[in-house]
C-alpha cells in the first residue's frame, strides 16, 4: 500500500514547478496572479474505517487477586510495587512453623499408626485379631496419612507464587502483619502482554464487520493525546453475543501485543477499525474541497497557470485526505490555500509553504 505521507513531499516540489512556470507566464502577461498553496492528487490505497472513531477502555488481558491459602504473619515480601513479575516468582512467604510443626507431629503418628497396622495385619493372618480390629487400625493409619497430606499443603501455601506474567498493583499487606485465609486480598496482578482494548460501535456495522470476520482478520489501531510512539497494532478478537438495546451499541475486543507497554489498563484510547479498503483511489488534502451553490467542487490548476473550477464527488477521509471519486485524475495539481482570491480562469501564484499564507494577505 503506497504511503499517504509522500502527499505532503509532493506538495512542495509541486509548488516549485508550477511556480516556475506561473513567474515565466506572469512576465508576459505583466500580472504576479492570486497566491495559492497547491498540491498534487495521488493515488493510492485508504482503508474504510468507522466514522467517527470509537473511544475505547484499555483492559488487563487477565486480572487475578491474590488471596492467602493459610493464615499467618508475612515473614517476607519479595517484590516491590509496580514491579513486573514472571509466572512462578515468588511473592510472599508466610511464617511455615506453625505448618512445619504440625507437619512433624501428624507424621510421627502415622508413623506409629503404621507400625501398629503391621502388627494387627500380622495378627489378623494369624487369625488372632478380628477382622473389625484390623480395620480399625488400617482406618487410623488411612486419616493419619491423608493428614500428612494435608499438613503439606498447607505448608506449601506458605510460599505465594505469581500465577502468570504481570504487573503488580498496590501492596495490602507488609512484612509482620498477620494475614487471614482466605479473606484477606493481599495484591492484584495484571497480565498486559497481550492486552485488551474494549469499544462499542453503532450496530448497523454489525452485519459488514461480521462478513468482514469471515474472510480475514479486522486490524485495529489505537492511539491517545500527547503518543510519543505509533499507533499500536491490533486485532479484532471478540464480538459481544448481544445488542445494548439501551445505547445501540455493540461491545467490541482488540487484542495487542503491547510490546513496549504503551497501553496501560484503564487508559481511554482513540479506536481505528479497518473495515475494508479502497484500492487505487485518487485522494487529495482535505483542504482543497470547497463546497459552492453547484455543489462540490476543486480548483485544479492548469497549464497555463490559470484555474478551472472542476465539480468532483467524494468518498471517505481519512487523516485530512479526502477521497476524490469522479471530477479528478491523480498527478493533476489542485489548489489548497488561497481559494477566496480565486474564479474560473484567474490566473495563479504558487507559494512555498512556509511564506504567508494566501487567505490572510490584503
């Protein structure tokens, strides 16, 4: 897809030319002709947005609050706040010696429940011992066992452990405080690489962005006041299953990489999405479309230096280019400053961009 940008470096050279030749004519004709800004229609390939841009509410890809297994007093905290961490650091140790110590016991009478579930088997085979005997004793050693089990667990909870890759939010609970499980919320994690933005957009789209989801993946681009960096990249990714009947509206999903964490959970963000595009359409700046009593019209300078009032339809704009449909061929040069000088067959003066604007001499 060819670059809308180059418009503007053709705007300048285009400048040059028509000015050189409009100083040569004007000599003969002994006029300097109405100052104008001019530009150079091109062609080029536009994509189809949705008019005007859905504002739309940056979200964490995956949210978890962190919560004790077991109760306690927190003997370590092992991050800082803010502080992005890897799936499986850890975060929290809770004081274990109340788990170890229970641990210790529990285990020492298995140990011995299970030296007394050898004897009674011993003598039940010796048909000394009845059956309930026996049972009753395989019963002791069975909880004591499932006990132990327990007892390590808990003691595993005491180490507290990122679930997955995220970002750490305000800490709740320091070093020394005890803690209650599970009700106490020590943190929140947030997972933004990938990331959501969520939108919403008119529900007559529906229709053409579900037969657009068909054929291929929708991009989205999103970008904010004071963006240091590109517009970051995106795609389509969730459809909400309903209608808000109270807005109109369609709950949408993007997915970004956010690579180089430019979005951040809870920013507000300008949305673009990519219906479809417009191949080999003939746009020019925004600026030269001038609406009159006929209509939409251009002011296309000619051969001579002088200007012809073309009538022109239009189509979409698209970051202050607008989308010539009929009236204009690319690689003509159109007028877009100085247009109040200006009437079928006057006679033009090409500016450079950087002298006095046109409109504004007297």
């Amino acid at each position: 897809m060819k670059n809308l940008t180059f418009i503007s470096a053709l705007v300048l050279g285009a400048a040059m030319l028509v000015d050189g030749c409009s100083r040569g004519a004007n000599k003969g004709a002994g006029g300097a002709g109405a100052p104008v800004l001019v530009a150079v229609a091109v062609e080029t390939n536009v994509p189809v947005q949705i008019d005007p841009p859905p504002v739309g509410h940056v979200m964490a890809y995956s949210t978890v609050t962190v919560r004790p297994q077991v109760g306690g007093i927190i003997n370590q905290v092992h991050f800082k706040e803010g502080q992005e961490v890897k799936a499986g650091d850890l975060l929290f140790t809770i004081d274990p010696r109340p788990m170890q110590a229970a641990l210790a016991r529990d285990k020492a009478q298995l140990e011995n429940a299970t030296a007394q579930f050898n004897r009674d088997q011993k003598l039940l085979e010796a048909k000394i011992e009845s059956q309930d005997q026996f049972d009753v004793s395989k019963a002791s050693r069975d909880t004591l066992a499932a006990t132990v089990q327990s007892d390590e667990l808990n003691l595993s909870f005491t180490e507290i452990r990122a679930p997955f890759d995220g970002i750490t939010g305000s800490l709740q609970f320091h070093e020394g405080n005890v803690v209650k499980a599970p009700d106490d919320t020590l943190l929140t994690i947030n997972q933004i690489h990938p990331i959501y933005v969520a939108f919403a957009v008119p529900e007559q789209y529906l229709p053409e962005i579900q037969k657009e989801m068909g054929d291929r993946t929708l991009k989205v681009q999103v970008a904010f006041e004071n963006m240091t960096v590109p517009p970051s990249q995106g795609e389509l990714t969730f459809v909400n299953n309903t209608v808000d009947e109270a807005t109109g509206t369609i709950q949408l999903k993007a997915t970004f990489p956010n690579e180089n964490d430019v979005l951040w959970p809870g920013q507000f963000v300008h949305v673009a999405l990519n219906l479809s595009e417009l191949t080999n359409a003939v746009v020019v700046p925004s600026q030269a479309v001038q609406t009159g009593q006929n209509g939409v019209f251009i002011y296309v300078v000619k051969a001579d230096q002088t200007v012809e009032e073309r009538q022109v339809t239009i189509g979409i704009m698209y970051q202050g280019e607008t989308v010539v449909q009929t009236g204009l061929k690319a690689g003509e040069t159109v007028v877009t400053d100085g247009q109040l000088r200006l009437a079928p067959g006057v006679k033009v003066n090409v500016k450079s961009p950087d002298q006095p604007t046109p409109t504004s001499t007297p």
